[in-house]
C-alpha cells in the first residue's frame, strides 16, 4: 500500500511574476485580439459574364498576358474570386487557354480562337 505526506497547513507557493512579464502577457493578448477582426458584410452585384468580358477585351490584339497581369488586387477579394471564376468559365467554354511552358514558369493567358483581323 502506498502513503503520500500532506500538510493541510502548508501555503502552496506560486512563482512571483514581474511587472515585465505582465506587460508582456497583456501585449500577446493584445496581439491575438488584433488578429480577430469583425467584418462587415455588404451585398455587391458582381456578374461573371461582365468579368469574362473584361477579360476577353484584355486579350484582344495580344499574343498572351501573364495570369496575374489580369487581376487588379486593389479591388478586394470578392471581386477578384468573381473574375478567376470567369476565368475558369471562358476556360471551360474554350474562349481562353491557360498556358505554362515548365514547371514552376509563369502562367500565360491567350484566347482559346484565332481573331479574324
């Protein structure tokens, strides 16, 4: 049979913390509240079909464009899922094709049909 000793009237000691090391815990709860950001959501009328326009006037008269050269970045990212998806659909319908020469090279974008000039 095992025996274990307690002291009922022993005063269990916990560490000292610093002034320093509570501005730092207050600091890293700060930093994690930050990453937690509220979002507002709005309803915004994007049209695939407009960006498959967009994007088949970007292409008219030139050879290729590099995949990222046809997204604009600054309008956020609702409207930039809209265009890849219209990517995507002028893609399924043979409109454009998605070219890469090797692994790892950039990403080109040509019309999928001859233009008549």
């Amino acid at each position: 049979m095992a025996h274990a000793f307690h002291d009922p009237m022993g005063v269990e000691s916990l560490p000292e913390v610093s002034p320093t090391d509570l501005l730092q815990a207050w600091k890293e709860v700060l930093h994690r509240a930050s990453l937690v950001k509220t979002h507002t959501i709005s309803r915004e009328q994007l049209s695939v079909r407009e960006h498959m326009t967009l994007i088949l006037r970007k292409l008219q008269n030139r050879k290729f464009v590099e995949f990222f050269d046809l997204f604009d970045t600054t309008c956020g990212v609702p409207v930039v899922v809209v265009h890849f998806i219209a990517m995507l659909e002028l893609t399924r319908e043979g409109l454009v094709r998605i070219t890469q020469a090797d692994a790892y090279a950039p990403v080109y974008v040509r019309l999928g049909y001859e233009e008549l000039d």
